[in-house]
C-alpha cells in the first residue's frame, strides 16, 4: 500500500475560489515540477501553497525517508474557512456588509511506483 504524506495549511488570507486556481495547476504533477510552476504564478495564493508543499517534502524526507525526486502531488484541496464580517455604514444609514474569506489548504503526497 502506498503511504500518504499529508500537510494542512489553516486560515489562508485567501478564498478558496482563488485558491483553488493555483492548486489546479499543480494537482498530479511531480513536486519538483510542481515548485518550479508556483515558483512562476503571480498569484497571491501561490506562496503559501508552495510553502505547504515543502513541509510535505520535509515531512517525508524526515517522517518515512523517501526521496523528493520520486514524490508527486497525489490530492490538494482547498476548502472554505470561517469568514470574517465586517461592516461598513453606507449613504442614507446603509449597511454594507465586507466579507473576509479565508480557505484551508490540504495537500497528500504519495511516492511514485
């Protein structure tokens, strides 16, 4: 059976549509292919996405002793956090809700057979 090498990244300032745009790009691809995309996405997202990779990589380089060269990005996600309101008074005592989205991003890594 092959081992999942998991990492969680909580309350990212971003929302998971906006998330999820870079995640697609890098799904199924080897984690070193995968670095060199993000390394080139101008998206906000795209920084702690590819921080969290990393971890991944750290955690089966020290957790199970597996290669980097032979890991690739089995299943990432993103998923909606809590949102935080805000309010905003508007013309003629309006209210004008602000909504801060946030996301939390899960990534597995399985070994390459």
């Amino acid at each position: 059976m092959a081992t999942n090498i998991r990492a969680k990244l909580s309350n990212l300032d971003t929302s998971a549509q906006k998330a999820r745009l870079v995640i697609d790009l890098v799904r199924g691809k080897p984690v070193l292919e995968a670095l060199d995309i993000l390394a080139f996405t101008p998206n906000k997202a795209a920084v702690p996405v590819q921080k969290l990779i990393r971890s991944a990589i750290a955690n089966a380089e020290e957790n199970f002793g597996i290669a980097r060269d032979d890991l690739y990005i089995y299943k990432i996600v993103a998923d909606e956090a809590p949102t935080r309101k805000w309010r905003r008074f508007g013309a003629r005592g309006r209210f004008k809700p602000i909504l801060r989205r946030r996301s939390h991003v899960s990534v597995v890594l399985r070994e390459m057979e």
